[in-house]
C-alpha cells in the first residue's frame, strides 16, 4: 500500500481516485479518435494500433502509446497537423474576449487538493523537471489532452491543449502575471501563489483566461487550490471540464512528484526561496 495520500474536492464533494481515473481514460479515447480521423497513427512500442486496439489498452499502455507517438511527431510536425483545430480554437477565445465585460465578476473553476506524505518542495521539483525535459513525452503522461508543450524562459509556457475539455485544442501562451493582481483575495496563509494570463500564442489576443493556483505547506503535506477564471462570456461547460482536467494533471503530477527525494542543499535552497516569494506576496 502507498504510504501517501492524495485527496481531491470540488464544490464540498470528495473526488475519488477512481473517477479520475476513469475521466482520464474516457479522455485517451476521445484524442485516440482525434488522431484517428486526422489519420494520425498511433504506435505502442513501435506497432502501430488499430482505433479498437487502442480503446482496449489499459491506461498505463494507453499513456505510453500515445507519449511515444507525440515524441516521435514532434513539435513542428505538430503545430501543423493540428493547424486547423488551432484557428477554430483562436476564433472561439477571440469571440470571448471580444464579449467579456470587465464590469462582470469572473467566473471560477476551483479544485482543492490535499495530501500526506507528498511535499511542497517534492512537487516543485516534479515541476522543473517538466521545465527541464521540455519534450513531448511527459506533458502528454501527465494529461492525454496535452497536445504540445514548450517551456521557455521565466516560467513562460506555451502550450496545445484542449482547455476544459471545450471543443478543439487551443494554442496558448501562459506567462506569469505582470501586475499582481489576483482574481480573488489570496488565503492568508498561502505559502505560494502561482498566477498568469493567458495568450493566444501565435497573436498575441489576451484569450481573458486567467490562472491562480495557491499552495500551502504543512507538516507531512500540502494543501493547494487550483483555480482558474474566465469572463461571463465563456460557456461554462469550459469551466466544469476545466475542473476535471486540472484533477487528472494534477493527480499525475503528484504521483510523479511522490518520486522526487530532495537533497540536503535542495531543501535548503527551497526553504530560502520560498521564504522571499512568501515576503514579495505580501509586498
């Protein structure tokens, strides 16, 4: 048994892991038939799988399918299959903000997440290291709905994938907040807060999206929120997939983090840098 626990709620209902996992196969499916009516083949260790081949894996082989394949496509061969997914995608974020009226409150999808035996710091690490790898393969493992995914300088990411479960993937270009101003008052004893705006990334269109996500050690754990706001103007079946598609990431981020052991001068290091993000917060 996992000497761990991961606990998720939304709206005062408990999650269970069981249903996240079951989302998240119901979502390898539905891209397993994008790519196949894109005539996209998909290959499991080098054989290629028929669509009912592929609905029949278990979905630790339906993960490493489709992760192998991505990589193998790679980035630009990506962007350009999936270019008219893209345009649709950007002409919906663009009819959004074009309606959104700033006199209106947001909108919110918040999922709260708590755990034992699972870091702050262990998560953190999981985090640099997707920053590190910047490939394919392992943003496609933590959410099959990860399209494309390039880390660049500052914590700027620009990433394909189909947000909230909404329709098509959508190409974005997520960068830290500039001014901090947050969608809503931060928990008096966030730890870390993590907030951006959200881009169309081949034009620069604020897409109106915004993130916060606010995190909190505790003795043998964490607690985090991940929130993420949109305009009046956006259905909200984008805010209630959005809702399950932080769940599966996010349970597969820390089920990846669980594996990180921090060294001696890691935590030290981290003490010290959370400590001055902590001070710069309240600035």
């Amino acid at each position: 048994m996992a000497d761990y626990t991961i606990k998720f709620s939304v709206d005062g209902r408990t999650i269970l892991q069981s249903e996240i996992l079951d989302m998240e196969l119901s979502r390898y499916h539905h891209v397993f038939d994008v790519f196949a009516s894109k005539g996209i083949d998909i290959n499991l260790n080098g054989k290629k799988q028929s669509l009912s081949e592929l609905k029949a894996l278990s979905l630790d082989d339906a993960k490493l399918a489709l992760a192998q394949t991505r990589e193998s496509i790679g980035k630009p061969k990506t962007l350009e299959l999936f270019k008219p997914e893209i345009e649709r995608s950007d002409e919906m974020w663009q009819t959004i903000a074009k309606n959104a009226d700033p006199n209106q409150p947001l909108q919110q999808a918040i999922v709260e997440v708590e755990t034992d035996n699972i870091s702050l710091i262990q998560f953190m690490l999981f985090n640099q290291s997707l920053a590190k790898e910047n490939n394919l393969y392992l943003p496609s493992m933590i959410h099959p709905e990860h399209y494309y995914f390039d880390a660049q300088k500052g914590g700027r990411q620009v990433i394909m994938e189909t947000f909230g479960m909404y329709k098509d993937p959508s190409y974005l270009d997520l960068q830290p907040a500039a001014i901090k101003k947050y969608p809503i008052t931060p928990d008096a004893d966030d730890d870390l807060i993590m907030a951006g705006d959200t881009f169309l990334a081949d034009s620069g269109i604020n897409t109106t999206i915004v993130g916060m996500h606010q995190l909190k050690n505790k003795p043998n754990g964490m607690k985090v929120k991940l929130g993420v706001f949109l305009p009046q103007s956006a259905p909200k079946e984008i805010l209630e997939g959005h809702k399950w598609h932080l769940m599966v990431e996010f349970n597969n981020g820390l089920h990846f983090a669980v594996k990180k052991q921090p060294n001696f001068f890691q935590k030290m290091i981290f003490k010290t840098v959370l400590k001055k993000l902590k001070k710069d917060m309240k600035k």
